[in-house]
C-alpha cells in the first residue's frame, strides 16, 4: 500500500533533489553541455549582493510572518471553536482564502495595494484631507515603497492560515472538558486557564505548526513577489530566495547557479528544522510529554 506512495517520492523528491545537487558544481545553461565547476557557484553566492538581499529578505519575512501566522491562526481556533451562531459561518471565511489559487490571489492583492484607487489606501483616508490620512500622513505606497512593499507581501501571507487554523481548531476542541471544568471551579481568570492550561497543552501542535510554517515560508513569498511586486521596488526590496532561483535559472538560464541557491535553501530549511525540533525536545523534558 505504500508503493504509491514511495514511487512518487523517489521520482518527485529524491530524484529531483539528487540532480540539483549535482548539478549545484556544475556551469550549465542549457545551450551547452554542463561542465564541471566545483564550489565556483557558491563562491559567486557569496560575493552575489543581490543573493544576500534575497536571503536577508526570506530570513525577515520568516522572522516576522510565521510567528504572526501561528498567532492569528491561534486566535481565531480559541474564538471559533465553540459552537454558536454564526460561528460555522465565521469559519468558512477563515478558510476561504486558502483555497483561492494563488495567482487569483495575487491579482485580489495588485488590486488592494493600488495606491490611487486601491480600497485599503481608500479606507486609510477616511477622515483625511488632501488625499492624507486622518493621522495627516500619506498613505503607504505598497508598490513603490521597499518597506511599504515587504509590510505588504506579510499582510498578504496573514490571509492564508486556513490550513493551520484548522489544526489548531481540531486541537483545541480534543482538549479534555473535565481540565477547564476544574479550572472554572477554582474560579481562574482566563487569562490564567489559556496561560497554564491552553497553551501548554497545545504546544507541541503549535511548534509542529511554527516548524511546517518556517519550511513553507520560502516558497510562501514567490507568487506575492512575481505577480503583485515583481521583485520591486529597486534595488530588490521583495526579491527572496525563491523568486531569486527562478529568474537565475529560468529568465537568466544559469541553471548550476540557480541549483546552488536552491541548495542554501535547502540548508537553511534543514537548520530551522533542526533548531525548531531541539526546541520542541526540551519542551517536551521540560512538561515530560
């Protein structure tokens, strides 16, 4: 039963992965033979300045969003996960922008973010004179302005956590009632029943959550980036490492470099993993999970 399974792994995983590797030490543009070339294209990585503003650029966005993204999702399973009216409602919206394609959902956003006509620039001027905000400042440029532009490409990944509301959803609903009943008859606070009884029970799912989320967010950036940005505003301001491969080995053809910034990814992957798991082993110590 699991040969399906492992086939496609091995063909759409491994293999795949095992090429790129290779072909990370070699000179290859797909118009001639690829010829060997050592570490040359990891050296070039190093002294590549658009490739460190594309790293930096992932590591912040990874920084910044995934933590937000848990919480969000968090927040909203802690509001919805009793049953009222109008909460299956509220649920379906929570969810509903994760199933929206991604290209479509980058053409919702191009829309938003007009800064003339958008309706978020629109609403931020409510109040305001002379095209100001009622603060008298001017709206954000989001497609011109670099940080207006990476505060943008976050906002938009907020919107996508049906998945991991979700989990949170069915976590919180299988925590056992007998716990909160004895908390309501100690007469605890809620601040005191999420603090000492929520969140450290649900833990673990949230740190498998934070972990999937910080493997996820380097491709999380490339269809906001390619579609609404386009890399920009100069000098690259929402240039990451995914959408930093794909114009090296697609628009450029320098695929042996392309597959060498694949590989970093690749690694920087594997030590959020790392690190997140040693995290997740001391809690579990520390609570004796």
């Amino acid at each position: 039963m699991l040969t399906p399974y492992l086939v496609g792994l091995l063909v759409l995983v491994l293999l795949p992965a095992l090429v790129t590797l290779g072909m990370a030490f070699t000179d290859y543009d797909l118009l001639r033979p690829p010829s060997w070339a050592g570490l040359d294209n990891f050296t070039a990585l190093v002294d590549d300045p658009i490739f460190r503003v594309a790293l930096l650029n992932s590591v912040v966005f990874a920084l910044v969003a995934v933590p937000l993204r848990v919480l969000l999702a968090l927040g909203l399973a802690l509001l919805l996960h009793r049953r009222a009216p109008g909460v299956g409602t509220a649920r379906t919206v929570a969810l509903l922008p994760t199933a929206v394609p991604e290209i479509a959902y980058g053409l919702l956003w191009l829309w938003l973010f007009n800064p003339l006509y958008g309706p978020i620039n629109q609403l931020l001027r409510v109040g305001g004179e002379h095209g100001l905000t009622a603060l008298g400042r001017t709206p954000p440029q989001w497609l011109t302005d670099p940080t207006s532009a990476r505060a943008g490409i976050i906002l938009m990944s907020l919107f996508t956590v049906g998945e991991t509301f979700v989990v949170l959803l069915a976590a919180r609903r299988a925590l056992p009632r007998d716990v909160y009943e004895m908390a309501a008859v100690e007469d605890a606070t809620g601040w005191d029943v999420f603090r000492r009884i929520t969140l450290p029970l649900m833990a673990p799912v949230l740190a498998l959550l934070a972990v999937r989320d910080a493997v996820a967010s380097l491709h999380f950036t490339f269809v906001p980036a390619f579609v609404v940005t386009d890399g920009g505003p100069p000098p690259y301001a929402t240039t990451y490492l995914s959408l930093f491969v794909y114009q090296t080995g697609f628009e450029y053809l320098r695929y042996g470099y392309a597959a060498a910034a694949t590989l970093v990814m690749m690694l920087l992957t594997l030590a959020a993993v790392l690190v997140q798991w040693r995290l997740i082993r001391r809690y579990r110590r520390f609570y004796q999970l």
